[in-house]
C-alpha cells in the first residue's frame, strides 16, 4: 500500500533507554535503512509486548477492547500514519473504513501501533517526520553540555545500527 509523502515502516522491536529504563519502540523500514525510535509509555510498551509474544490476556486490554469495537461495528483499520513531529512529541492518526466512510482518529503513535499490531495493518510514517526526526538529532547534538550521562538521538540512531536483532527484548 502506497501512500504519497509517507514511507512503509514495522516495529522492528522494543527496548529500553539505557538512561531513563524509558521504554522504545523501534520503527524500521523494509530495508533496514532507516529507523525511527519512538519513547512511550510502560503501559503502551506492556500493550505491545504482550502482541509481540502472543500472550493473550484472560480479559481484553484496552487496544484489544478497542479493535474489538472496531470490528463489531463492521470497520476495519486501514493503516496508521505518524504524522508530524512538533515539540519534540510524535502525532499519529488512525485510519479507519466503516462502510463507506473513511474515518481518520488522532492518536498518540504508541495507541496507534499497538492497534495496528493486532489488526495487522500498516504503518506508515510521514517522511517530513523522519527528515524532522533527523534535524532534531542534530539539534540535540550541537546544543549537548559534556554531560556524558546524556544520550542523544544521534547516539541512538549510532547505538541502534550497531546492536543485532538478538538485542531486542521483544523483535517482529
């Protein structure tokens, strides 16, 4: 599925900030060129691990609870996009057909994927948000003090291409 302005991405993992034991989720594209780190929530990181492993719960969790109303009302989730980055902080949509209408729902991007793992759709990032992404990492890089508990995004994207999919605690 094409999307104009948008680039085809799958969570290739998740991990933990080394610093902050913040939770990542890794985006990468099909060849593996690029990557987009993604720092969510416990919960959400929970949500998706538990998708990951095929652990199903005895009771629906909330994006559960949430693709089971989508499909008893006869929609389907088309794809989600991550859609900007303004702040420092990620948007996402939902892109949803219910019947005849298509239906876009914003969204944090870690709700998002969290859907489209259990829905098995696409995601897809806006290259605006990679080329974004990018310009912020240099940003953080230029303004970085000699404090050397830091890590920039640049590092990340560093440490990121030099870790193997084993490193992962939780791989597509």
């Amino acid at each position: 599925m094409d999307r104009e302005g948008f680039i085809e991405m799958k969570v290739g993992g998740l991990t933990l900030d080394p610093v902050t034991k913040t939770p990542i989720v890794i985006l990468k594209d099909a060849e593996n060129k690029l990557n987009l780190p993604i720092w969510i929530g416990l919960m959400e990181a929970t949500s998706m691990a538990t998708e990951l492993e095929g652990i199903k719960m005895a009771r629906p969790m909330t994006h559960d609870l949430l693709h089971n109303t989508i499909k008893e009302v006869g929609g389907k989730v088309e794809a989600i996009e991550v859609t900007n980055l303004q702040d420092n902080t990620y948007y996402a949509a939902i892109r949803l057909k219910v019947g005849e209408r298509d239906i876009v729902i914003d969204s944090r991007p870690s709700d998002a994927i969290s859907l489209a793992l259990r829905t098995k759709s696409p995601i897809f990032v806006a290259a605006q948000v990679l080329e974004s992404s990018s310009v912020l990492q240099q940003k953080e890089d230029s303004e970085e003090e000699a404090d050397l508990s830091s890590v920039s995004r640049d590092k990340w994207a560093e440490i990121l291409e030099k870790m193997s999919p084993d490193d992962f605690k939780y791989k597509m």
